[in-house]
C-alpha cells in the first residue's frame, strides 16, 4: 500500500503513522510518499514511487483522497521506463483520462530512473475503488 496524502490534509485524516500499523496488522507492506499537488512531477516524489514498484512484484495500492494524485505519480515514474503512449493507454484502461498530461510525461521520459528503481515489468494500474470500512 503507498499513501500519497501528505499528514493533516484534511480534518479527521488518519496520519501516516497510524495507516503504517493498521497496515501492518493487516499484513500488508506500507510506504508513504506523500505529494501535494505541486511535488507530483519532482525527483524525490517521482524516484520514491519507481522505488516502491520496482520493489515488488505484488499488486499496488496507491491512494490519495481521489485517486488522481496516485495515479499521476504512477504515470510519472511508468514514463521513465516506457513510452508514455502505453502509460497513457493503461491509465485510460483503468478510466483516468490523462492525455492532457502528455507534455509532462514526455519530459519525465527524458529523465533516467536511478539504477535502484529500474525494474522488468510495471505492476498494471487499475482504477481505484472506494471502499468504506465500517
């Protein structure tokens, strides 16, 4: 699970500290990066993710408050590592329309990944459902 909401976002939010040991008592691996609206396209947010994926194999949860953050930065760190007209079909597969991302994701495509975060296979993107706990 990656959790892309920065701490105190919102009122009521639970912080990332207690998701890591909810998490973990689920048994699922937890990282946070979080990114604010403005960090989506930065080094440290963009490098944190292609980490997070290139270290597993597993499927990913990635969740933001809509989901829209997370996929971005998904989109993002994919662009690096393949041609971004097959990052943007896989998120319109998944039902985020994003072509106008397209500028963006081609210049995250100039930029290399660091040798850690260079993996074989992306894990496949899907849209996020929204599921409330009782």
């Amino acid at each position: 699970m990656i959790n892309n909401r920065p701490d105190g976002e919102a009122v009521g939010q639970p912080s990332a500290a207690d998701m890591s040991r909810q998490a973990s008592e689920l048994g699922l691996a937890y990282e946070y990066v979080p990114s604010t609206k403005l960090e989506l396209f930065c080094d440290p947010t963009v490098e944190a993710m292609a980490e997070v994926l290139a270290s597993t194999s597993e499927p990913v949860i990635a969740h933001c408050l809509s989901g829209m953050r997370s996929a971005i930065i998904w989109a993002a760190a994919e662009a690096r590592r393949r041609p971004v007209s097959e990052v943007l079909a896989d998120l319109d597969k998944a039902g985020f329309e994003l072509d106008f991302l397209r500028d963006e994701l081609d210049q995250q495509a100039a930029l290399p990944l660091s040798r850690s975060t260079v993996r074989p296979a992306a894990p496949a993107f899907s849209k996020p459902r929204i599921v409330h706990a009782a």
